[in-house]
C-alpha cells in the first residue's frame, strides 16, 4: 500500500487572524499592533515561517570582484567596393571574298586588300577591341580557288566552294585595327590543314590574335586573352561544321562545336578572364532569322560561362538579345553578316531579281555589314552598358565592270556615305535585322 505523501503545514492567514484577542491590547488601536497595520504584521508572520524566533541578519555578502574584461577588438574596415572597369568589344562578321572578289582585289594592286577595308578600318577606334571571323585561309597555293556550285541549281552537281586570300591581308586587317579574328569556321580546310597552319602563321606575324584554331586541339579551344582598359576579356572560338575534311598529318586543328569541348574550354577562359567572349559559327545560309535551336544554344552557352555570344555564318544580320546571367548580364548577336565579301554583286537599288539567281549572287542583306559595339562595365558583376552599331555596306560594281568594261572594283564604305536612296532602303534593313536593342546609326529616317 502506497505511503500517503507527508502534508507540509503551511501557515493560514485568515485563522491566524481569528485567534488575535478580539479587543486590543493596552495602547494599541483595533487593527494595529504598535503603530503597524495587523495586516502587515500577519504578512511578516506568514513569510518568517511562522517561526516565533526572531531572525537574525546575516551579513551582507562582499560584492564579487569585477571580472577582467578584455577591451573589445575594433571592427574590421568595411571592404572596399569593387572597382569599375569599362571596355568594348567591336564586333563584325564574315570576311569572305569568293574568286570574283580575289581577282577585284589583286587588279586593284598592292593597295587592294586596304581598298577593300577602308569604311571597315574608319570605324573602328583604339580602345575598343576590334573582332571579326576570317572565313577564308591567307593562303591559295594549296588548292586551286573555286566558287562552287549551289545546291539550288539542278543543272550542276553540287561543290562547295574553295576560297582563298594571300599574306597581305594579313597586314591589311592589322593596320585597320583588327585585334583578334576567329578562324573557326566551314572554310577553316579549304587550303587544307597546311593552309591553315600558315594562315595562323600570317596573323602572329602582324599580331593579330587567332582562335578557334591551333597546332593542335588543345591549342584551338584554349582561350585568348586581350587586357584592356584592365578588363582581362577572353576569346574562344567554334564551327558546327566544315566544308572540308582534310586528311594526313595533323598540323592545325580548328575547334568544332562539341559539347564537352566547348564546357571545358568556357571554364578554362572564365578562370583566366573577368569577360567571355565566344564566336560561333553556325545556322544556314541566308536563314532569315535565328533558329529556335540556336536559342537555346545560345543559353546554354551563357550558363556554362560565356558574357558576350558573337554568331557568325548565315552571311546576313540577325537579331541581337540581352540576356540574364548568372553574373548578371550577357548578350547574344546571333549573326553579324558580312563585314566584307563578293556576295550580292548583281544587286541593284530597288530592283529585285528575275529568274533564278542564287541568292549568294543577288541578295543585298550579303552586303549589309555592321561594327556592334558592345559596352560592359564590370565590377563584381558584369553590366551591357550600351549596344551600338555602325552600319557599312559593300559596293561591288559587277554589273558596270561587265556591260561597260569599268575595272571590278570591291570595297567596304560607312552607309552614312551611301547614296540617299541606298541609305535609306539598308538603313531601315538593317535596323529591322539588329532588333530593338541596338541603337543603330544611321538612324533609319
């Protein structure tokens, strides 16, 4: 049987009060004791423990030492902010001069190549970092030239065509201020991998960069590096494609649009680089409009490390998009036509073509051309401060040098210089072709 828990007696208040006399004692008033309120006296009863003893004070305890407090360490300084760096990468397409080109340039003499790029080289600046895709070899000693033959025209088997150019232009892109160049494009083997091999030769010669392209695979996807304004921008290159597949020994490579290859060559340049930017070469040609499959190429692009997508290929401009980026801005130009070549030669000012003409014959938008300044402001992330453009326009006199035996001429002008009614017809062409992002001068009327 359980044991019942001992009751502790506590003191009541209202019995003790009962048992007080009912009348005062000598000299004290009903409800005092002394000159105390009962009431208090029954409070100091009930909290003394009903002891009848009365308690004694214990001393005061000695307050204890204060503790040794080391002085507080001064916070450490605010860090600074990141500082503001600014640069522009001027961006242009194809350099691709067919047969009919080459053979302007060389009757035009020594001063051919820097005829050709005149328009080209007046709007280019020095603080800006000066690039476009050299869709042709700098040699033709290799294969014989050839304009092929287009897959539209059922009379003719098709064959791609060989292009070619010669050292000079080299020297040519140097002295207009070209900084790097991409040779990764369908035309890199037109002069076979010993073409290229010398092509690359040409370009460290005047110390005009080169990607996309090296004497091996390793060397092709590794990135460049331009310092400007000290901003570290870092160039990487790609093709999705060759005309031609060389064999024999391997003494230049230039880098295709694979997968792994192109992760691992974006990492490589954003470990070495506050900017990425990277050429592609890709689409069809004369694709109106960029493919929803380079859209999304594009991002995947972005997220594996590239700020800057400059799209090369299709020989006409395409639409150019900002996007959002893990570092916070990026933009994607999905091609920038040409910037100088033998395309649209039969073209004439509002005047279609009859009949069937290939289009790399007749379409004018092959002689639109542009220089895409592109603004980045970098801190600890990067900022598209302004999309710019310039736009150019190839004048090909085709047409007078076969009816009226004038000399062929071919050369890159500033559409500003344009006659009005070319100007205005390419204007609006091309502003339509860039999109909205890009400011566009000249502006269309």
């Amino acid at each position: 049987m359980p044991v019942p828990a001992r009751r502790r007696w506590r003191p009541n208040p209202a019995r003790i009060a009962q048992d007080l006399p009912a009348r005062p004692a000598r000299g004290v008033t009903a409800g005092t004791i002394g000159a105390v309120p009962l009431q208090v006296w029954t409070a100091l009863f009930v909290l003394a423990g009903c002891s009848s003893e009365p308690a004694s004070a214990a001393p005061p305890e000695p307050a204890p030492e204060p503790a040794s407090v080391a002085p507080p360490e001064p916070a450490p300084p605010a860090p600074s902010p990141a500082p503001t760096r600014e640069v522009t990468i001027a961006a242009s397409g194809d350099l691709v001069l067919n047969p009919h080109a080459m053979r302007a340039i060389a009757d035009d003499g020594d001063d051919g190549y820097t005829n050709l790029l005149a328009g080209y080289a007046a709007s280019l600046d020095d603080a800006s970092i000066a690039f476009l895709n050299l869709e042709q070899p700098l040699v033709n000693d290799v294969v014989d030239l050839d304009p092929g033959w287009p897959r539209q025209d059922p009379s003719r088997p098709r064959r791609s065509p060989i292009l070619g150019a010669t050292p000079p232009l080299a020297d040519a892109l140097a002295a207009a201020g070209v900084d790097v160049v991409s040779v990764a494009n369908n035309h890199a083997y037109d002069q076979e991998r010993e073409g290229l091999r010398r092509t690359l030769a040409q370009l460290a010669r005047v110390s005009v960069v080169a990607v996309g392209g090296g004497p091996d695979a390793d060397a092709a996807y590794a990135p460049a590096v331009i310092e400007r304004e000290g901003v570290r921008v870092a160039f990487v290159a790609f093709t999705g494609f060759f005309n031609q597949h060389p064999g024999g020994e391997t003494v230049a490579v230039a880098a295709r649009l694979e997968e792994e290859r192109v992760a691992a060559s974006l990492a490589s340049a954003r470990e070495v680089a506050d900017v990425v930017v990277a050429s592609v070469h890709w689409s069809r040609d004369f694709a109106e409009r960029a493919r929803a499959s380079e859209r999304r190429h594009a991002r995947r692009l972005v997220a594996q490390g590239a700020d800057v997508i400059l799209g090369t290929g299709p020989h006409v401009l395409h639409s150019v998009e900002r996007l959002e980026s893990a570092r916070g801005e990026a933009v994607v130009a999905y091609s920038l036509g040409n910037v100088a070549s033998g395309m649209g030669r039969t073209y004439r000012v509002g005047r279609p073509p009859r009949g069937f003409i290939h289009p790399a014959n007749v379409t004018p938008e092959a002689r639109d051309a542009v220089v895409l300044r592109i603004g980045l402001r970098v801190t600890e992330t990067i900022e598209i401060t302004s999309l710019t453009a310039e736009a150019l326009w190839t004048e090909n006199n085709w047409l007078a040098h076969r009816t009226e035996d004038a000399p062929h001429r071919v050369s890159v002008i500033r559409l500003a210089d344009a006659e009005p009614a070319l100007r205005a017809e390419r204007v609006a062409r091309i502003a339509d072709a860039l999109g909205d992002a890009v400011a566009l001068t000249p502006e269309p009327e």
